[in-house]
C-alpha cells in the first residue's frame, strides 16, 4: 500500500475467530490487518486448548497470554538496557583510568 496512505477517517475491515470487525487506526490497513490475524491465530491456539467454546472467554484468555508475552518482552528489553548501561558505565570507568 502506499506509505502516504492517509487514514484518519478510514475503516478497515478485519476478521478476528469468524466475526468481521470495523477498525479504525492511524497507519496503514496492511499493519491493522497484520495484527487482526496475529489476534486470530492466539484464540484460535486458545480454543484449541481450553474446553470452553464462549468466544468472550477465549478472547480474555487470548488477550492475557498476549499480555503475558509483551510483559515478558518489556523486561527482557530493559534487562538488557540495564546490561548495556553497566558494561558502558564499566568501560567508561576504564577509559577514564587509562586517559586520566
């Protein structure tokens, strides 16, 4: 699509678990489209787990475990900022003993 695309008023139609959805966003319809299927395939891993058929449950079991994983990720992001702000507090250190 093209990257001048301009959405403001613009509705994209998605599927999410057999319902078609209207969405709204900023942005272009392929990323919104992107992120309904990446929706879609977690409740549809859910319902093929749980006993349940109640699409509202799957979808807060779905939405919990997305949570869960972008939770995860937040950490382990500033675990590693956490890493990288030490070995260049260390290397500083050294630099500033070899210089001065």
């Amino acid at each position: 699509m093209d990257a001048k695309y301009d959405s403001t008023n613009a509705s994209t139609g998605v599927e999410i678990f057999g319902q078609t959805y209207n969405v709204r966003g900023e942005g272009n319809p392929d990323y919104l489209e992107e992120l309904a299927r990446f929706v879609d395939a977690r409740m549809r891993e859910v319902a093929s787990q749980v006993a349940t058929v109640d699409p509202m449950k799957i979808a807060i079991l779905a939405a919990l475990n997305i949570a869960d994983e972008f939770s995860r990720y937040r950490r382990q992001r500033e675990d590693a900022a956490g890493i990288w702000i030490e070995r260049t507090e260390e290397i500083s250190d050294r630099l500033s003993e070899v210089i001065g």
